[in-house]
C-alpha cells in the first residue's frame, strides 16, 4: 500500500489544546458580557398589559421637581422577610423606583430573621417593633428628623387577599407600584391639600365602603388630598385653607349668599372646582354659575338606538388639548347610567375678554345625540328639539392667561361631569379612574403628575376539568421526555454516521 493511502495520525494533543482555548475565551466571554449587563441594567416587559413596567404616573412622580430637586436622598426601608413569598415581586418594584429616581431614592434592605443588628437599629430609630414585614418611607432631613415626613405601608396592604370557602387567604392582586407611588407622594408633600365638599347640597352617601363617596375619596388621597365634609350654609368665606371645593351630585339648589361665595371664590387666584353633576337635579343657580363660565347644562339625556331599542350607556372619547386628558386623548370609555348633554362655549369672544376659556373633555360618539323626550319609550333624533351629535359631557374652565408663566400657576379652575353614576365602585372604569385623578391634580396644581396610573398586577386561577388536567399531565409525563429522548437519538446517529 502506498504512503499516501495511509490514514493520517490525528494529533490529539494539538486537538485538546484547541478545544481547551475554546472553552476559556468562550468562559472569558460569557464573564465579560455578564459584567458589562451588570453595569448597565436593561429590561424588557413582554406582558400584554406592561404589567411590570412602571406607570407614566410613577415615572412622573420620580421626575418631578418634588423630588429631583431635593438636596437629600429619600430613604426607603424594606423590611422585608426572605422567606416571604412577596419578597421578590415587591423588591423588583422597588429596584425600578430606585432606578428611576436618578439617586433620589435609597433603598435599605433589611431581613429582620437574618440581620436582627440592622432591624433592632430601624426600630430604635422610628421606634417601632417589627411584628410583621413593613416599607418605610423617610423623607424627612437626616439632621433634622419630621414625623409629618414619614410613612409606614405593612406589606398586607400592598396586595389584595380574598377568602376563599375554606377561609384561607389568596392573593388575587398586587398594588404595590399605586401604594408606593400615593405614600412616596405624601411623605414629599408632608400635609395633605383640602377639598371641601358641600354635603347639604348633595345627597351623596357617605356611609359604607362601596359608596361614590368612599370611592371618590379613596381617590383624591392617593393625590394626597382630603375631602372635607362642610355644610355651605354655615359659611361667611369659602376656608383659606382649601385647595378646592366639590359639589357632588347636587340636588338642592345654592341660596343667594351661597352663589355668591361661589363667585367670589372664583374671582380668587388658584381657586379651583370639582362639579359632578346628576342630569335629573337642574338646581337654577348652579347652572346660572356654571353658564357664566361658558358651560350650560342642557335638558336632555345622551342616547342612541341600537336594533330599535334605546341605548343609554354612553361611548364617549376623551378629547385632545386639555392638559386633563394627558395619556387618554383618544381613549374610549363607556359610561353608565343617565348622561346630560353640555353645551361648551369655545373660542367665544365675550368670555375671551373675560379671559375665562372653556375647553371640552368628553365627547360621546357620533351616534348619539340629546334627547329631549328622553322620558318616552321610544326616540328619533328631531333637529328643532334635540342635541345633534357630538355632544359633550364633560368639560373643563380656566380664568387667566394661561400661556404666560408668571400667571399660568394663578388660574381658576373648574371641571364639570354630567353624569354621577359612573362613581359607582362597581361601574367605574380604569381609564376613568385615572381621569378623575387626572381632574384632581390638574385642580391641584400638580400638573407634573398628569397620566396613566398603575393598573396592578393580579392573578387569575385557570378552572381546567379533569379530562384537561389528564392531557396535560400526558404532555408533561409522557410526550415531552420521550421526545426529548427521540432528538438525542437522532443527534447521535447522525455523529455516528
């Protein structure tokens, strides 16, 4: 046989030299590329919703000058066990506040079972005995410590629980972005704004939890801002101390001295009001307060008809340019029960020299209109009597000049809803929810804050019969390993060939 039919040496050890160089500089490159992430965090949420990204509210919050232009850090303290099953969901939120701060937050993470030094320490200092896992918030100056400054949030009221038949806890939601974002907001603010409600005007029940008065108060503090409960008569001058005044479904009319408060407060710097206004109650002065701003209730209701039957439930469509519509300009929203329409005088020359502008906020769709015999069983839309589309029923009013800077933060403002019932717990919206919050802040002069809120994050149980569950656990048992099974055997073959 010749010599160059003989099989060549192979030469195993330049081979194994070859293939231990590939092994290190792969490893050199994996340490390389994991450091690099480390240093510069970067992160995708894939979820449908952004379940785990934080809301435009939060990041507007953590922008703000409330807190980028603190001199102090504000320092958060998580005391929190690492055996709770909460542990890793909540301090991914917390990172992301962290994060988004820019340095202005500083989070302490303490494990009161592993670190009892640091947790005897905390609790020395806020003088507090850590029964059961707790954030706390301190804004307050390290030279100069404020109790006003400080807030404690237990880690029960950072998520929602239901009982079930066997009377066992399951947790159903997470809030922890919506209570770190109202408690960090409060902690920067220290005292909490006023609005005063007029409740003799009003036959809003304040009683029970599943209220619209619960509900609408629930929300202004999240915007750290009380509702007060005052009687309108019995005042001389509206409180020096009021951020803004609310009439809530108003039923019984305003007296002459009353509407006169009104005005006069109107004609203030920084005044500002909150009318939700039931289309079944027309109170004469309240509309005459409301037509000199250049709003007028009209006597109709908001309807359609759909395969010959009426429809009152009313898609309406938030409506671009006002500051309150900030991240829902062109969002839809259906809103229950009965709607009135608005007439909302814009760009009209009398009040310009006011300088008193209306502006719309809700526009309801094409297909509706305002009917005037809304009492009757059935209804066409009639151009001498009826509201022709595109009603409003919302609409928003502010007195000054607006486009000047050094005025811009002296502006009255009003916002006026004619509908009540969409405050019902169990028929309010989300996008809803964030535009009364919106209405809030924007009455409030805290205009930074303006967007989206946090939806939460919840948990849903998927029911599966036993059939479904057999299949299942067949997939999971069989199908897969043997599968798995069957491509090893091909990839060898295929070597051994």
């Amino acid at each position: 046989m010749s010599s160059q039919n003989k099989p060549t040496k192979l030469k195993r050890l330049s081979i194994g030299i070859q293939v231990f160089c590939q092994i290190f500089f792969f490893a050199i490159a994996v340490i390389g590329i994991n450091f690099l992430a480390s240093q510069s965090r970067i992160s995708r949420d894939l979820s449908g919703d952004q379940n785990f990204t934080l809301s435009d509210r939060s990041k507007k919050l953590l922008r703000s000058t409330l807190i980028q232009e603190r001199e102090e850090p504000i320092t958060l303290h998580a005391v929190i066990r690492r055996s709770s099953p909460h542990h890793q969901r909540i301090h991914f939120i917390l990172d992301q506040f962290i994060e988004k701060s820019k340095g202005k937050l500083v989070l302490n993470r303490v494990d009161p079972v592993r670190d009892p030094d640091l947790t005897e320490q905390l609790s020395t200092q806020y003088g507090l005995f850590f029964s059961e896992d707790l954030l706390i918030i301190d804004a307050s100056s390290a030279a100069k410590p404020d109790l006003s400054l400080r807030r404690y949030i237990p880690l029960e009221d950072l998520i929602l629980q239901k009982t079930n038949q066997n009377k066992q806890h399951k947790v159903i939601a997470y809030e922890t972005e919506e209570r770190l974002s109202t408690s960090l907001l409060s902690a920067c603010e220290g005292k909490t704004q006023k609005f005063y409600f007029f409740q003799d005007k009003s036959n809003l029940d304040e009683n029970g939890e599943d209220t619209p008065w619960s509900l609408l108060s629930k929300l202004m503090r999240q915007e750290n801002v009380t509702l007060v409960n005052k009687n309108l008569s019995e005042l001389s001058e509206i409180p020096k101390d009021a951020a803004g005044i609310a009439l809530i479904a108003p039923q019984y009319d305003l007296e002459e001295h009353e509407l006169k408060l009104l005005e006069d407060y109107w004609l203030q710097p920084k005044s500002s009001f909150l009318l939700v206004l039931n289309p079944a109650h027309r109170p004469e002065r309240i509309r005459a307060f409301l037509r000199r701003k250049g709003v007028s209730m009209r006597n109709d209701r908001i309807l359609t008809t759909e395969n010959g039957r009426l429809r009152r439930q009313v898609k309406g469509t938030f409506t671009e340019g006002p500051d309150v519509n900030t991240g829902l300009f062109g969002q839809s929203t259906v809103f229950e029960g009965s709607s009135g329409s608005l007439e909302v005088r814009e760009n009209d020359d009398e009040l310009a020299l006011r300088k008193t502008t209306p502006l719309a906020l809700i526009q309801a769709g094409p297909e509706y209109w305002g009917e005037t015999r809304f009492r009757e069983e059935t209804a066409t839309l009639d151009p001498q009597e009826d509201t022709p589309p595109h009603t409003y029923l919302a609409a928003a009013v502010f007195q000054g000049n607006a486009a000047d800077d050094a005025s811009s933060e002296q502006l009255s403002k009003l916002i006026v809803i004619n509908n009540t019932a969409f405050l019902d717990p169990k028929r309010i919206r989300a996008e809803q929810v964030d535009f009364i919050r919106n209405s809030v802040d924007w009455l409030a002069g805290k205009e930074e804050l303006l967007g989206i809120g946090a939806r939460g994050i919840r948990t849903y149980k998927l029911n599966l019969v036993e059939s479904e569950i057999s299949y299942l656990n067949r997939i999971n048992l069989l199908f897969l390993p043997f599968g798995f099974i069957l491509l090893g055997l091909f990839v060898w073959n295929s070597r051994r060939s």
